[in-house]
C-alpha cells in the first residue's frame, strides 16, 4: 500500500470510521479507542459482548502513559525484548482509556505490533487504536486482507491490504499486574521467553478475575464442528462420520510449529468455504513451541 493508502486510513480512523489492519499475528479490526462511536460499531460490527475488552495498539512504548496508568518496569523490560512483536501486555488502567475498552475493568491489554503498515498507520494516527481481530466474534480469525473481506464485505470502510500475516496466530498475553507475571493466552513469545528477559519466574493460569481476549472457553472456530482425535484414530474417525452422512475434511497440519501456527486458521477457512460439516484434527505435540496452536485448536473443538 503506498503513502497515499495509509494516509486515507488515517483520515477514516480520526473521522470515527473503521479500519482493517494487518499485524504480523492476524489482521485486527482498528478504531479510535476516545471515540465511543467509532468503539460502538467496532462491537457491533463483531458482534462482541460488551464486557469482553480490546487490545490497544500502539507505535511504541512511549505513547502510552496516560492509557496506562504507570509503565512498569517488567514492561519496559518486555517491551525493549520483543515490541514491536507478538506480546500483549496487561497492565492498569490510564484515565485516557475508557472503561468501554477494557470491559469494565481497571486493566488494560497494551501491545505494540510488528507490521510496517500498522506502525506507520499508528504513528501517523498520532495515539493508540483499539484493534481486535478483524472477525465475527469467537470465528476464525484473518490472517489475509480477502479474509476479512469475506468476513464483512463493504461493512468496513477499508481493508489495509499488508500480504498475509507472518505469523499467525494471536499475540502472547501476559499480566503484569500480579507480583508473578501470568501469561493468560499462549503465542509466539514462550513463557521460557519471558522468564529469560525478566530474569524471574513466570506462571501459565487458567481462569482467574482478570478478562482478557481470546480466552473463552470456546473460540477461534469455524462454521464446521472441530473434533479431535488421537493421531492414528483421524482415518477412523473420518470414515465414521462419513458413513453417517458428514462431509468431513481431515485438517493436517506442517509438523514445524510455526508453520503450523501460520497455516492454521486460513486452512480452517479454507475447509469452511468447500463446505465441510466436520473437520476432523489431531493436537500437536506438547511444548511451549506448539502451546499456540494446540490452545487455538482446543477452543474451536469446545463449540463441538
């Protein structure tokens, strides 16, 4: 996209408008987090409830005081380590945040992503900009402009087209706001990862108060049913169903983790568009490396 595309984008967003954007995760759905307009119709357009909160983008660290209510020194720390890139964290509350982006909560999901295109949109824009996936809520997430193409058509202003995402798959979430930092969703960035840079422990968890993004128990699927099988019982499975009048897809992913990650939702999407009822999976193998993916696959097969 040329100079004169980012900067209509820019001019959509400060009128209230939203704005498809590509990160090097998934493309995210942006809009101006100060204008309660512009964040009304970015919920009703995804069709996500109200207390379940956004992600704030940002084109760097120091544009973010004030959305936050201090910068922690674990978070600079994370931040000179691996932003711009695939880690979100969470942190308290700044009064320039409304409480419509955080759900209600005191806390806020702060992130700075590692796409040209979102950076200069970002920077050009001036703050920071809500920007959850670009999708219907709890569906497949886009990893390509004509995803969300597909997904709402003229309904978005403009789709920012930045080629497909290079990874694929959410951002790490981690807390900040615990006195042992808690990632909440798993990503790119391991927890061995953050252990290293911070130079102290850090915790996986399950549940707890705090709401963050992409963590409901169902999530991340396709129209079809997602079931999942042991790695020698998918042809079984398969079969079973199919007898039984299914139309099922076995869904077979790279055995390298991160191209795993990045095949995984546009092959779901992929299967939902040939029409498939059933879409029969095995989880990778156990490992930070594939904690991802196996997270992302376990969500979608909740809804089963």
């Amino acid at each position: 996209m040329t100079a004169d595309g980012v900067a209509r984008a820019i001019a959509i967003l400060r009128r209230g408008g939203v704005v498809a954007i590509p990160t090097e995760t998934v493309y995210g759905l942006a809009a101006d987090l100060q204008n309660p307009d512009a964040i009304a119709r970015l919920y009703a357009l995804k069709g996500r409830p109200l207390d379940h909160p956004l992600i704030v983008h940002a084109h760097e660290l120091a544009v973010l005081p004030g959305f936050v209510a201090t910068v922690p020194p674990a978070l600079i720390v994370l931040a000179r380590n691996f932003w711009p890139g695939p880690l979100t964290a969470v942190v308290e509350r700044g009064e320039r945040t409304p409480l419509s982006i955080t759900g209600g909560q005191e806390t806020v999901a702060v992130r700075v992503p590692n796409h040209p295109l979102a950076l200069a949109i970002l920077a050009g824009f001036g703050g920071p900009l809500a920007a959850p996936s670009a999708n219907r809520f709890g569906r497949v997430s886009p990893t390509t402009a004509q995803h969300v193409r597909d997904e709402f058509g003229a309904a978005v202003e403009l789709v920012v087209d930045g080629g497909p995402a290079r990874i694929g798959v959410e951002s790490t979430i981690v807390d900040l706001t615990s006195s042992v930092p808690e990632v909440l969703r798993a990503g790119a960035i391991t927890p061995s990862q953050l252990s290293a840079a911070l130079g102290a422990a850090v915790v996986e968890r399950s549940g707890g108060t705090v709401r963050t993004p992409g963590t409901l128990p169902a999530h991340y699927a396709p129209r079809a049913r997602v079931v999942l099988v042991g790695e020698g019982e998918r042809g079984a499975e398969a079969e079973r169903r199919r007898a039984a009048g299914e139309r099922v897809g076995m869904l077979v992913l790279p055995n390298d983790s991160a191209a795993a990650a990045r095949s995984l939702y546009a092959t779901l999407r992929a299967l939902d568009a040939d029409g498939y009822d059933t879409i029969v999976a095995t989880l990778p193998p156990a490992g930070e490396s594939s904690a991802a993916v196996r997270d992302r696959l376990t969500r979608a097969a909740a809804l089963e």
